[in-house]
C-alpha cells in the first residue's frame, strides 16, 4: 500500500483537491472569529453538536423517519460504514475509476474487495455490476452520484435496478454526493419519491464541497432504525466544537455559499467550452466543481499527461494527474474549477503547453 499523499501547493494556483476556492468575507471572518473564541473548548462536545445535526436535518429537508449522523469527513463514514460490516466473508463493492477510499476501507478492515469497471464512456456497465453484485453479495455497494474523478451523474434506471438487487439480499448501497452543491440531481428526491424502494439505501454528503473542507465535516442519513446500528460504532466525540460552530455558522450563511457555488457553475461551462477549443483536449460533461480531460497521444509515444501535469506545474498551476489511476483514465487530468482569475490561468498554460 501507499499513504494517501497530497501534493505541496504553497505559491501554486490550486486545483487539484476539488475545494471551494472563495474564502469568507472580512466581515464574515470577523464575525466567525467572535463565535469560536466563545466556544468551550474546554469542555467535550456536548449539545452544540445536537444543535448542528439539528441544522443540518432542516437543511436538507430530512424525510420523515430517517435520522442523521455526523463524521470527520466522509472519509470517517466509510471507514465506520465498512467497521460495521465487518463480518467473516463480507464484501465491498464499487465501480472504478471512483474514489480511492471505497478500497483503502476495506482492505484496511480486512473485508474483500470487489471493483467493477465503467464503460468507456465512465458510465455504469448494468450487466458486469449485475453480474457481480450476484457472484460476491456484497454487504455495501457504494455509487458516487456524481462520480470522482469522471464527474458525471449515472442512470437513475439503473441505480435503481441495481439497488432493488442488492436490497432483495439484505445488502446496503450508499449513494455518495460529496459533490451535490454542483451537481443537477440528488438521490434524496429518489428517496422522498420512493422511500420503501430505498429503504436499504445511505445517502452520504460532506460539507467539504459546500466550502468548508478546512474542517473535515461529513453526514450520513438514513432509516432511523438502520443508521442506529451504525452509530454504535461512531467514536464519542468524533466532532470538535469548533468544527460543530463552523459548520452551524455555514449554514446560517449558506445563501453565501450557494452563490459561491452558481459561481463555480458557470466558471465550470466556461472552462469546459474553452477546453473543447483547444487541439487535442477533450473534456467530459460534468456535474461535480471539477473536469476530467484527456489529451491527445503524441506521435512520439511519450507520457502526455505527466508532460501537461509537469508543464502547468512549472506555470505554477496546480491540478490532478490521473492517468495512471485506472486504464479507463489514460491520458487524463483532472482539473478542479477554480475562482475565474484562477481558471484563466490555467487556460493561458494549457495555451502555452499545447499551442499548435
């Protein structure tokens, strides 16, 4: 295995993480400042985080009889979520290229792991995800919905033929929309339309997307009865309380941040049709704050993807070099949707880079 690294970033244009890349107000980092020099840190957590999962439920509108959970990240969930369902020859399964913590769960906790390729055009492949989920039983099955890194949204039609799958065994699948605040759909309104069909169903979210990935914030919702036997492994206290007054904060404010998201929206389009005009790159659609997109292979056979990467990089700009990640992602980049002065630098390196 291999450490999960993150890349030095100090004087470049960051754009590899996928983060919010406005900051709060003066003012606004004024009046934040006041909240947490207030806060009990003294003290273990106590009712603020009540308060926060409170916030939170009203937030997203929480179906009736479901409740919520809270973790250090997403990454905290996953973890607890395969915790849970760590039993003797159980199974994870998910669809790759995703996100690389689907497996680093597992086999941290000593479950199998089962990954299923996309379809060359990053979507689901019905008949091998059928085919597996039939042959391994797995306890969970996570979908990104949008995906990381193709960050496009899948089939409701199959997602829902999937999940009636695995809920006819028992098995749970977690639908994961870290990137939700960008995104077109969300499976919540699935489940609002169609709640006993998603009854075996996790929906996971961060607030790191929202813009506050500083704080490692994730929430998970779910029949109330179901995420009672997951929160028997959640560590106490597993939240700070100045995560828990951030995060309270955010959402007293969140018409700030839903503007910050329209914004990185349309930077999005803009950096997506931009893309297109450039010889030799072709972005992907996406419903995520960031682009997948390959570059043409030269003639003289060398690594084009490390050769933009190491470009850029020498330009101070930062982004995400994939291509080695998965067959499926060979000659990709994956660019985070930065602030407009931030996309307009990296569109002038890419200009420089591979100028006909």
């Amino acid at each position: 295995m291999q450490a999960y690294a993150i890349q030095h970033s100090v004087g470049m244009v960051k754009l590899d993480a996928m983060e919010n890349p406005f900051s709060l107000s003066p003012a606004l980092q004024a009046e934040l400042g006041q909240r947490l020099g207030a806060v009990a840190i003294n003290r273990y957590p106590g009712a603020r985080i009540d308060s926060l999962r409170e916030a939170l439920k009203a937030y997203v509108t929480l179906p009736a009889g479901y409740d919520l959970m809270l973790g250090n990240g997403s990454d905290e969930l996953i973890s607890l979520l395969a915790m849970a369902c760590d039993v003797p020859g159980a199974k994870i399964l998910a669809p790759e290229p995703g996100f690389v913590m689907y497996a680093m769960s597992a086999r941290l906790q000593g479950l199998g792991y089962v990954s299923v390729p996309l379809t060359c055009d990053f979507e689901l492949d019905e008949a091998a995800m059928s085919a597996a989920i039939a042959e391994h039983i797995p306890a969970l099955v996570y979908l990104a919905y949008p995906n990381n890194p193709t960050a496009n949204l899948w089939d409701p039609a199959v997602i829902r033929r999937l999940i009636a799958q695995v809920s006819a065994y028992g098995g749970l699948v977690v639908m994961d929309e870290a990137y939700q605040p960008f995104s077109s759909r969300s499976w919540l309104d699935e489940i609002r339309r169609d709640p006993e069909a998603n009854r075996q169903v996790l929906l996971m979210r961060t607030l790191s997307k929202f813009g506050l990935a500083g704080i490692r914030l994730g929430y998970m919702l779910a029949p109330s009865t179901l995420l009672a036997e997951f929160d028997k492994v959640r560590p106490p206290y597993n939240v700070s309380v100045l995560n828990a007054e951030c995060a309270l904060f955010a959402l007293e404010h969140a018409d700030v941040f839903a503007e910050q998201a329209q914004t990185i929206c349309q930077e999005r389009e803009r950096l997506r049709h931009a893309l297109q005009a450039l010889p030799g790159v072709t972005p992907f659609r996406s419903d995520a704050n960031m682009l997948l997109a390959r570059f043409a292979a030269p003639g003289d056979g060398s690594d084009i993807a490390q050769h933009v990467f190491e470009g850029l990089k020498a330009r101070k700009v930062l982004v995400k070099n994939v291509s080695k990640m998965h067959p499926l992602l060979a000659r990709c980049l994956r660019l985070t949707v930065g602030a407009p002065d931030e996309n307009t630098q990296l569109l002038a390196a890419l200009k420089e880079l591979i100028a006909p």
